[in-house]
C-alpha cells in the first residue's frame, strides 16, 4: 500500500480517516479540499485543477482524500488501493450540519 486513495460523501469522515491512516502507515495525506480552494473560497480554475492533480499523482507515496469528480478516473488508475467510505445519508448529513 503506497498510493492510497480514500473517497466517500461529503460527511462520511474522509480526512478523519486519512489523517489516522497516516499516522499508521506513514504516508503523507494529501487533503485534495485543501489544494482545490483558493483565498476567498474561490475555485482552481479546471486547466490547472487537472494538471495540480496530475503533479500531486506522480508522487511514490501518498494518501489522497477527496471527492474531485473530473480526476476521479486518474485517481482511481494511479492508487494502489482505494477505500470507500460509504456511510448513511442521514449520518453523513448530520456530520456536516
């Protein structure tokens, strides 16, 4: 296991669980919400979302939380393994009320 992608729904608890699969694993965690959002919650435009993305994939190591629908495939093509964390809808709702 060394590129390791985590997806699930807004809720689920992505980042709590990469940021403790780290600490076992000793892989760096990349939180892709935090590479996405710019100053002012303004979005990375789509050109250089797609080639950050494939910058942060070349990386030997690494567990990738997020849930980026347009670099999905290339995620999923360059993980190791990928875990679904597929919670209720209403938990997941409640977390993130």
């Amino acid at each position: 296991m060394r590129r390791v992608l985590v997806i699930g729904s807004a809720g689920a608890g992505k980042s709590t669980f990469s940021r403790s699969l780290t600490q076992i694993t000793g892989l760096p965690v990349i939180h892709l919400d935090a590479e996405f959002w710019r100053a002012g919650w303004r979005e990375t435009p789509r050109e250089l979302w797609q080639l950050r993305v494939a910058e942060l994939l070349r990386g030997e190591r690494w567990i990738m939380d997020g849930n980026y629908g347009g670099t999905l495939s290339e995620r999923i093509e360059s993980a190791d393994t990928v875990l679904l964390l597929a919670l209720p809808r209403l938990q997941c709702l409640f977390r993130v009320v």
